[in-house]
C-alpha cells in the first residue's frame, strides 16, 4: 500500500509531449494515417455490403474485422491527435477505464476474428465438399457475435481488476493512451501482482489465438501440399496470403508491446505506435491489394457512379 499520496481524479498524459518539436509532424503524419485507415476500412465494409459476390463467409468476416479496427482506432487516435494540439491532456478516471476496457476489448476482439478468419479457410481448403454446410453466413454472424462478447468479457475483467482500488499521484501516465501496464503502476494498492496477473491474461489469450491460427495453417499446408496441380496449390494459398500476412504483422506488433521485458528499457510510448496506428493501417491495405474479388468489386462501384 502506497502512503502519503494523493489520490487521483484524473491522469494526464504524457504522451509525445517528450519530444515538443516533434508534436506538429507527428500529428500530420498520424492524421494521414489515421484518415487512410478509416478510408481503407469504410470501403472495406460498403463493398462487402453492396456486392453481393461478397456475402460470403470470408469477405463477412473481413467486413467484420474492418468494423472492429474501426472502433479500436477511434478508441485512441482522436484523443491522441488532440492532445498533440493541446497543453491539456488530462483524461478522468471514468473516462481512462472506458478507454482502457474498450482497447483492451476491441484488441481482444481483432485476435479473435482473425482466428475465425484462419478456420474459415481450414474449412473451405481442407473440407471443400462439406464447407457450404460447416460455413453458413448465420453461423458468420454468430461467431462475430462470440469474438465480441469474448473481448469484452476477457477486457472488463483486466479493467476491473486495475480500477478496483483508488490511484495515487503522482498522476502522470507515461503513455499516449490508458495502457493498462502505465496505469496499473499508479494504483494506491501494490501493483506488482495486478501488473503480472493481467498481463498474463493478456500475453494468454495473445499467444492462444495466435497458436490456434499456426495450427490451422499447418493443417492447411498438409492438404494443399497433397493437392497434385501447382495451379491449384497456387489458388488455394492465394485465398490465405493476405490473412498469413495481417496475422504476422497484428501479432508481430503486438507481441512486442505484451512481450517486453520491463528490464529491455525503451520508450514505451514510441513502440506502442506500430500496434496502435501501423498495424490497423496496413490491414486493410493489405487484404484490398491482395485481394482480386474486393479489387472487381471495386471496379463495379466505379462503373456505376463514372458514367
């Protein structure tokens, strides 16, 4: 138990506010992002909603996980690029473990989907035959529906396990965002045990989602390895290229904010970026430009509106 402190209604963050000089580049460098994120997003969703080629299982969980970015950005991002505008960067206790619950939660749901995206492709390669069956878009929309409760289940538990107890000053989080490991540390009871018990959570459910999707795609290689044509090994790891390649980018970021020594020193602020602004940017990048049908797709959409 911390003594002598007072305790806190509101943190402040510190943010980027390290490097002064850098504060107006870095908010433009992170509002173009930021806006090509949510472009790549929104066209990712409206295609998928108005072509009806896409109302399949794959391109619903795309618009899915799309969704789920969406709302995972417009948790952090905004306030970041406020504060890097202002001398106020103060958020109050209510609203960091809002924040906090949120990320923690859409993150939680990101891992999900894409591990429901690697089935979707177990399915369809290994049990071709049997996939309309095993696959239907009811079921889809289910699993979405189990991915978010999920997320929110697992983030809600670490959120009220850091804000059980009342936080003492002084109230500078060393952060851009409510990062749980940053908060955690100003909690008025000994954080050690609530620090190693949520990151446990944490790095678990990372590395099981990420183990369960190796898993899928080795299955995957053994059947498409069996396939006796090169042309029909080479559609069937087309259809799973752009996944392989957002699921290393989403856990090869992530792992490195979960999986940091506290000993490894660095900012964390700075490495947090390629999770909370890099990853979300480049996934929707990635699945449109390696992707023939959402490429069709929008060539259709230009067709209609350029006469």
């Amino acid at each position: 138990m911390k003594t002598n402190q007072t305790i806190l209604k509101e943190f402040i963050f510190v943010g980027f506010s390290v490097y002064p000089h850098a504060q107006t580049f870095l908010f433009v460098v992170f509002f173009c992002l930021y806006l090509l994120t949510l472009t790549g997003n929104l066209a990712i969703m409206y295609l998928t909603w108005v072509d009806r080629c896409l109302h399949t299982p794959m391109y619903l969980f795309l618009s899915a996980l799309s969704f789920s970015e969406t709302c995972y950005t417009l948790t952090i991002i905004p306030k970041m690029l406020a504060d890097l505008l202002t001398k106020n960067r103060s958020i109050s206790i209510i609203g960091c473990g809002l924040q906090m619950s949120s990320f923690l939660g859409l993150g939680g749901t990101n891992c999900i989907i894409l591990t429901l995206m690697g089935y979707d492709r177990f399915l369809a390669i290994c049990n071709p035959l049997r996939y309309p069956l095993l696959m239907t878009n009811m079921l889809c929309g289910q699993l979405v529906v189990l991915a978010w409760a999920s997320g929110f289940i697992i983030s809600i538990t670490e959120t009220a396990l850091i804000f059980r107890g009342s936080f003492c000053g002084p109230n500078l989080v060393k952060h851009f965002f409510c990062h749980m490991r940053a908060v955690v540390r100003l909690s008025c009871l000994d954080s050690e045990l609530t620090e190693f018990t949520v990151t446990v959570i944490s790095v678990s459910g990372l590395m099981g989602t990420f183990l369960l999707i190796i898993l899928t795609y080795i299955f995957i290689l053994s059947t498409v390895l069996r396939i006796p044509s090169a042309e029909g090994k080479q559609k069937a790891f087309s259809t799973c290229a752009s996944h392989l390649t957002v699921v290393f980018v989403h856990f090869g970021f992530a792992s490195i904010v979960y999986l940091k020594p506290e000993a490894s020193g660095g900012d964390d602020t700075v490495i947090a970026v390629p999770y909370t602004v890099i990853t979300p940017f480049l996934s929707p990048l990635i699945f449109s430009l390696r992707n023939k049908d959402m490429k069709n797709a929008f060539r259709k959409v230009l067709g209609k509106t350029i006469p």
